[in-house]
C-alpha cells in the first residue's frame, strides 16, 4: 500500500471516532457502529474504545434546536427500546458482527 492510500485509510478510521463526555466532564471515545431507525427515532449504537468491554451503547439522536447540523445524544434507560434496538442492529449486521446469545 503507498503512503497516499495509509493516509486515506487513516482518516477513514478517524471518521467513526466519537468523543463525548461522560457525566464527570471526561472526555470518552467510542467507535459508531451504526444507526438504527425505531418507532420514528434514530439511535446511534457505539463501541467504547477503551476497556475489555463487549457491550455497546445505544443512545437516542436528538437534533439540536436551531441547528440544522447539530445532534445531541442522550442515554436511553428504556430496557424494552435498548433490546428492541439491539435487535434491529442484530439483523442488520449479522454478516459483519459475531454475536454471543
């Protein structure tokens, strides 16, 4: 691979890095995976980056009041929608991902 198609690569990577804050102000890293559309809400699914975890966050799309471009993300507590969404990811990637039962 030459350099030119490395740097490519590289940025790529970069593109589905997400920082957010945790509820102490630490900045926290995860890798988005994939959005999910339920019930007429988009949630996005992310894998921490840090930690031998293999769970993944699910976390509801608000866009931003007077903001065309801007998102918020807010924690779902709902158990019945975190599985729901969960599933639909499930079938979705079931091809790229390997899931344990």
């Amino acid at each position: 691979m030459d350099e030119m198609n490395l740097e490519e690569l590289e940025m790529d990577e970069l593109d589905n890095i997400l920082v957010l804050n945790d509820a102490d102000g630490n900045e926290v890293q995860f890798e988005y995976l994939a959005s999910v559309d339920y019930e007429g809400d988009e949630y996005i699914v992310l894998m921490p980056m840090e930690g031998d975890d293999t769970e993944v966050v699910i976390l509801l799309v608000q866009p931003v009041e007077g903001s065309d471009e801007e998102e918020a993300y807010i924690g779902v507590t709902d158990e019945a929608i975190l599985e729901a969404v969960f599933e639909i990811f499930k079938e979705q990637f079931s091809d790229i991902f390997e899931f344990e039962e």
